[in-house]
C-alpha cells in the first residue's frame, strides 16, 4: 500500500509513504507504486500516530439521565448517580454501550485505549463485560482495562477482595483513589495495597489520584514515593492530580523533585476536569486542572484522556481527542504556536507511553508497525482550528476508517 501526498508530523514536505507486510518502509516525496499496489490519496494531510486515550469510563459511558441528570455538576453527585445506575447494570447492557462508543472512538482516529472499570460490585458485572469487548474490538482497537474501585478499597465492604479477583480475571492495569477513602489514613494504605496488587501480578497501575480542590490532599507524594522505592517508575500512572491546581508554590517545588525522581505518569482530563473542579468555590474560582505545564516544561510524562462519555459526570463526549486537546490548551495556556503543533503529542506519543506501548511499537519510522491516521489538515495547528475529520485510520497496513472530506457551499 501506499499513501500519496501527506505530511508526516506537521512536516512542510509532501511525502508518499509504502506500507508492506504491516510495516512503514519507504518515505520519499514520490514513490512508484508496484503492479497492483493500493495507492490511497492523503489529500495533503497530515500522518500521525494513531490518537491515544489513556482514561475513559466505558461501563459508565452513555448513561447520562440514567436515572438522574447530574445537575450540581459534581464529582460526588456523579458518584452518587452512578451507584444507582449500577444497581441495574447487565453484562449485555455494558456490551452494547461500549461496543457503541469504542466504535464512535475509531471512527475519530483513536487506536488505543485505557478504560478505568468500577469493581466495586460483588458481582464484578462490568468487568465480565468489557473484558469480552476487550477481545472483540482487537481488530481495530487496543484496550486496556484498569480495576477500578469507584468507592473504594479500604471504604467499601471486601473491597480488597474485589480488587484481588478483578485481578485474578484479567483487568490489566491496578487502580485506586485514594482521597475518596474514609480517611486520609485509609487513602495511604489504599496505595500501599494496590501497589503491591500490582507487583506480585505484574500489573501496571494507574490511580484516580487527588481529583478534588483540597490542597491537604497529598496522596500524589505517596503514590510517587512507592514508584521510586519499589522500582515500578513509569510503569505507574497518576490521574487527575487536580488537587495539585491548589498546592502552594512552596510545596509543588518540594514535590516535582519527587514526581523527576519517581518517573511515573501523569494524565490530565481536561473537559471533565474543567467541568467538575471549582464546583465549591465562589471567586476567585480554581481551574480544578493539575499543573499540565509545568510537567510537561520539567520533562514529566503527562497525557490528555477524555474521562467521561455522556454519563453521570459529563453530559458530552463525542470520543473526538481534538476535543480534549483544545480545552487542554486553553485550560493550561499553553497556546504559543510551536506549542499548539506539538500538542498532537499529549493523545499520541504522551498517551502511548502512559499505556506503556514499548517505543518500537509506536510511532511513524521505518520498520514499525503500519499504525496511524490521516486528519484532513496540513498539519495539526490547522487540524485543531479547523476540527479536521479523521480521513483515514490505518492499523497494522489495512485501512479500517475512510471519511471522505466535507463539502460545503455557499451562496454568496
């Protein structure tokens, strides 16, 4: 296969890329096609990396209004909501909502994908569900699946249980989230379990870390420490972290030599962040977003996820990662315009090593796996402007997605 005149990563070259056997292989501003080779026209858009989304919901995804409208806005509505909802989940009902949305993702370029899954549920109903989607999308999508318990280890009766069957049956990645324990004493221990799940299963972990406005919310320095001691680094992700929008100067400076020392992940989301943080506050109003750019300027991995689809934290979601990054940008000021071309890099390459995808899996270079999408763009700073369409997807040298290019006309 060959793909004619694209730009690959915001490059001002026109380029033909030659796909063989699954993998690039050629890159050169005019390559003969063999004898009955596919050619697909790139349009002059732009080739990346297929879009990441390191943090989304899918057992929740879908549900908003079901059965109440989260009308406050808050995190812990949400949670209230939710836990109503779960009382009627069955394994066909999370089947069909995240088959849906899985495939609404692909449509907008997203290859890869880590959903965090509510396990605390004796019945473990949602994980049953996704861990069958998880097989049936892996011809278009890689999904990760994180055991994640909504309302606690410690909180929540035989929570560790839970966290160790969730384990034991399959789920990928270990989760947490500390500051909604009863205490902060539960919390730290909350870490200290989960980590050590992870490790004796040779799991990655990724935590719903310090997701509230309380700058006394400091489970993040725990959860970094015990990456740096135990070793696991960047196998260990933080989400959230939104607590870190309220720490003082002071104490931020202290931790980021933790955060260097530790190697460990971050994950901000921005739409759901933005929409749930401040909730308590009159003015002045925090942005109830972490410190994005001032990871990312100290050379921390931080990614952009979406979080929530239409569900009982957030009325919207279209599975589009344009969406999060735009916000993102905004919300974090990083809006310079060196900056905005380089954002692509928060849901491809940011996200891939979130996902801990080794980097000879991932990426546009010779040899690597045939993996990537065409948006409808130059390159991405008009991509973001102009909300280009995903042209094509492409995974493993086949094409699994074709938008053909709107047309519009106007009578003046």
């Amino acid at each position: 296969m060959i793909i004619h005149d694209v730009h690959i990563e915001n490059a001002s070259e026109h380029m033909d890329v030659r796909i063989e056997k699954g993998t690039f292989q050629q890159f050169a501003p005019a390559i003969e096609p063999h004898e009955g080779e596919e050619v697909i026209d790139g349009q002059g858009g732009v080739l990346i990396p297929p879009f990441v989304d390191p943090h989304v919901h899918l057992d929740a995804a879908l549900t908003a209004g079901d059965p109440e409208w989260n009308e406050t806005g808050t995190l812990f509505d949400g949670i209230r909501i939710w836990y109503e909802r779960k009382k009627t989940l069955t394994v066909q009902d999370v089947k069909d909502r995240a088959l849906h949305t899985l495939r609404m993702m692909a449509r907008n370029g997203i290859q890869y994908v880590r959903s965090h899954v509510d396990v605390t549920d004796p019945g473990l109903t949602a994980l049953h569900a996704l861990l069958e989607v998880r097989e049936q999308v892996a011809p278009f999508m890689t999904l990760q699946l994180v055991a994640f318990p909504q309302e606690g280890i410690l909180s929540f009766p035989h929570g560790k249980e839970l966290m160790e069957e969730a384990v034991k049956e399959g789920a990928d990645v270990v989760g947490g989230i500390p500051h909604y324990e009863f205490t902060s004493e539960y919390g730290r221990e909350s870490l200290r379990f989960l980590m050590d799940l992870a490790q004796r299963n040779d799991r990655l972990v990724d935590v719903h870390c310090d997701e509230i406005d309380d700058p006394a919310s400091r489970n993040l320095e725990t959860l970094a420490t015990l990456a740096y001691e135990s070793g696991m680094a960047d196998r260990v992700t933080a989400s959230h972290t939104t607590a870190m929008g309220s720490y003082n100067d002071a104490y931020a400076y202290k931790l980021f030599r933790l955060l260097r020392m530790s190697g460990i992940n971050f994950v901000s989301n921005p739409l759901v962040n933005m929409h749930l943080g401040g909730r308590f506050d009159t003015y002045p109003k925090r942005r109830g977003l972490t410190r994005v750019k001032e990871l990312n300027e100290a050379g921390i991995n931080v990614a952009f996820g979406e979080d929530d689809i239409q569900d009982p934290w957030s009325p919207l979601g279209a599975g589009n990662m344009l969406d999060v990054v735009r916000m993102g940008l905004y919300a974090a000021q990083i809006m310079g315009y060196r900056q905005i071309m380089d954002a692509y890099r928060f849901v491809t390459y940011n996200g891939a090593a979130t996902l801990h995808i080794a980097p000879e899996d991932y990426g546009i270079a010779v040899d690597k796996p045939a993996n990537g999408v065409v948006l409808n763009a130059p390159n991405f700073y008009h991509a973001l402007n102009e909300n280009a369409e995903t042209l094509y997807s492409i995974r493993g040298g086949k094409v699994i997605v074709r938008t053909k290019a709107k047309e519009t006309s106007t009578a003046f």
